[in-house]
C-alpha cells in the first residue's frame, strides 16, 4: 500500500497540497480527460450528478457545465480542497466524507463520478461498490484512475506513494460490484504520455 493510501496521511497531505493544488493538476489531467469523464456519465440537464472526491472542483466545473449546480452534490475528505472548489462554484452541495462509506440512500444519483481519487482510497473495491449503491438503476458509474506504470522502477515508485491500477484491475473492480456494459478509455495529457489514465464507466443493472 502506498502512504497515501491512508486516509489519515492523504488528509494531512491535501491540507497543504491544496494551496498550490490548482497549479499541478492540469499538468497531469487535462480539459480533455475531465470532458471524457462526463461524457462517459451520459448525464443530461435534469440529472442529479454524485462527484467522489472532487478536490478543488476541476472536474465540478465540467459537471456543472451539462446540469444546473444544485444539481450537483460533491464529497471530499479534506476540508482544505472543499473551500477552494466552495469558492469557485457556491450553489454546488459539498459534503465532507468518505469515497468508502458514502452519507447516502440507495438509489439517490442518476450518475456517479470520480476523476483523480481512486489512488487514494485504501479499498477502492468498496468505493466503487458505494458509488454504485448510491447510483439509480440504468446510471452509470465513471472512475478516472492513473494507469501502472510500465517501466518497473516507475512502477515500484509510484505504488510506493498511491495506487496505481492497471486497466484490467478497474475492469475487474467493475465487473465485481455488478456493473454492466462496462467500457473504457486510455488516455493522456501529451501525446508523447498517451495512456497516463484509463477512465472505466459501468451501467447500474
């Protein structure tokens, strides 16, 4: 498991990242990838959309682009990364919680995301299987995940720092919380980094 891996760490880490988060992230996820992850969602305007760890709210600025901001409800752990995206889009329901035990009813969300969390979450089977839970039947779940290096020494040091899935493992996680018509998508910032990420969307049965 890789150190942030941990909740506790992960949280402390954000804390502080988050002041400079803003200018390192679209170096590694760009408009492009945040586009595919919705598109993958197939939301329309009247959706209620579920956002899982939405950071500094990159990707809830491109949710909110397709349904009216309260019609958005995005859960982070950190409370530091909950202010910044407050201040960037104010009608949009933020709660404080985690991707493994989400505060929600069966059934409550035409669509649920999550774009740059999965590495962090110490079990991301159980994430993936809240999201669905959470998710109406015929919504779809979308997860954005950063692929396995496949150099060995990158590999050793990045799954020493978070999670780094291959695609066949996001399948499987998909498969195993019951999701259907499962498709995904390799992709990258730069052409020379073409499949930094792979985005999977499952169909709630």
């Amino acid at each position: 498991m890789g150190i942030l891996e941990d909740k506790k760490r992960a949280r402390i880490f954000y804390r502080y990242f988050s002041k400079i988060y803003d200018y390192v992230n679209p170096i590694f996820y760009s408009e492009e990838m945040r586009r595919t992850v919705v598109d993958m969602a197939n939301i329309d305007g009247n959706s209620l959309v579920l956002e899982v760890g939405c950071g500094t709210g990159f990707t809830t600025e491109e949710i909110a682009r397709r349904v009216p901001e309260e019609n958005v409800v995005a859960v982070d752990l950190t409370p530091e990364q909950i202010v910044k995206a407050r201040a960037k889009l104010g009608k949009v329901n933020y709660i404080l919680g985690d991707a493994e035990n989400l505060p929600f009813e069966d059934d409550s969300f035409d669509a649920a995301i999550s774009a740059g969390s999965i590495e962090y979450w110490p079990n991301p089977q159980k994430g993936i299987e809240e999201m669905t839970r959470v998710t109406k039947s015929g919504g779809r779940v979308v997860i954005l995940a950063p692929r396995k290096p496949e150099n060995l020494i990158a590999r050793k040091f990045a799954e020493s720092i978070m999670l780094f899935p291959s695609t066949q493992q996001c399948v499987y996680w998909f498969m195993k919380a019951g999701l259907e018509n499962i498709r995904y998508v390799e992709m990258g910032p730069y052409r020379f980094w073409s499949k930094l990420v792979v985005i999977v969307s499952g169909k709630v049965p």
